[in-house]
C-alpha cells in the first residue's frame, strides 16, 4: 500500500481513539465536544502519523519530508492553539473541565473501593467530594450560558458583566 492509504488510516484512528474512545472508557460513556479536545486530537494523531511515516521510511529506504513537514506542522499548530486556548468559548472550557471532573471522580471511586490506607481513603475522599461539586457548578453554569438567560429586571444577558472584562 502507499504510504497516503497508511498514513490516512493511522491519524483517523489515533483521532477517533483520542477524540472518543478514551473519553468514553473514563467518563462512562459522556463524550463531550470542544475544540481543546479537538486539538488534543489533532496533536495525538499528527504524532502517530509521523511514527508511521518514519516506520514506512525506514521499510522502504525513503525519505518522506513533505509529510514531515506537513504533520509537523499540524502538530506545533494544534500544540500552539491548545496552549493558547485559541477560539476556546466558555462553553468549550465549560466541557473540557466537566470532562477533567468526571475523570477524577472515577479515579478517586476506584480507589476508595480498593485501598486500606486510611490516608489515601481521605484524600481520594475530598477529591471525590469537591469534583461532584465543582461538576455541578459547572454544569448549572454551563446551562445558565447555553440558555442565555435574562436579568428579571433589565431583560439583559445574566452574564453581561462578562463582557466588561
């Protein structure tokens, strides 16, 4: 096969792996979309493809440097937009961070069923406790910006005060 038809099907797999896959196992089965996570992805699947350009350079005895060039690119750009936050709404920080929350939550249930160590019980216990709230905060506040609702008063945004910032 070429090494487009390789190349194709590793990024869409190490994408959709990125990108679903593993938000489903941790998160039981809340996949949530936002951009940050999309360049996440973005950056896992140029890595992989640079793997299998270098591992289909190193079998056939060429050098690939446009796809080099090109997935490397993809890579420092989608690196760079992640860091940056670049186009990130709150809504899409909103959904990142209730991700990050459920994540810690099943961690810190494994754990509390599994250990002896009351110290740990503790911890994990805290943990447990301040993300279910920090997760329903989030969720009451990411509804209040999806629903834009109106000051009872003014009819204005509730979050207008926002914008002042």
């Amino acid at each position: 096969m070429k090494l487009h038809i390789y190349l194709f099907i590793t990024f869409f797999v190490a994408f959709l792996l990125q990108y679903a896959i593993l938000p489903y196992i941790v998160t039981a089965g809340k996949i949530t979309h936002s951009r940050g996570k999309i360049y996440i992805s973005l950056s896992a699947a140029s890595i992989m493809g640079l793997l299998e350009v270098i591992v289909f350079d190193s079998y056939h005895s060429t050098f690939s440097i446009y796809y080099y060039i090109a997935l490397g690119l993809l890579f420092y750009l989608s690196a760079y937009a992640f860091r940056s936050q670049l186009y990130i709404s709150e809504s899409d920080y909103m959904h990142q961070m209730i991700e990050t929350a459920n994540k810690d939550i099943l961690l810190s249930n494994n754990i509390i069923a599994t250990t002896h160590n009351i110290n740990v019980q503790t911890i994990a216990t805290n943990i447990l406790h301040r993300r279910n709230k920090d997760r329903d905060v989030m969720n009451k506040l990411l509804s209040d910006i999806d629903n834009k609702k109106p000051m009872p008063i003014t009819k204005s945004d509730a979050f207008a005060y926002q914008k002042l910032l």
